[in-house]
C-alpha cells in the first residue's frame, strides 16, 4: 500500500464520516448526496491503487 491509496481511503472514510454526521443534522438531501458520491470515488480510487490487483 502506497502513500497515495493510503490517503485516499483515508480521505474516503473521512468523507463517510461527514455523510453520517450531514444524514443525522437532517441537511439537505442534495448535499449529502455530494457528499456521498465524493466518498464512493476516493473510497474506489483508494482501493484500485492498492497493490493487490496488479
């Protein structure tokens, strides 16, 4: 695992971690949507740079 997956997953879970805490102050839907989409693409990124796959 290089430095760059690492702070993509990172990046990822932080990002997840905003969802949850947007979805429990009830703001608007849109914007946890952003955010959640934002999540799922490092969270992807993160994980196709590891170096398992090669």
């Amino acid at each position: 695992m290089n430095g760059l997956s690492t702070a993509f997953l990172l990046l990822g879970l932080f990002l997840l971690g905003g969802v949850y805490s947007f979805w429990k102050q009830q703001l608007p839907k849109s914007l946890i949507v952003l955010l959640s989409i934002g999540s799922a693409l490092c969270l992807a990124a993160g994980a196709l740079r590891l170096e398992v796959w090669n």
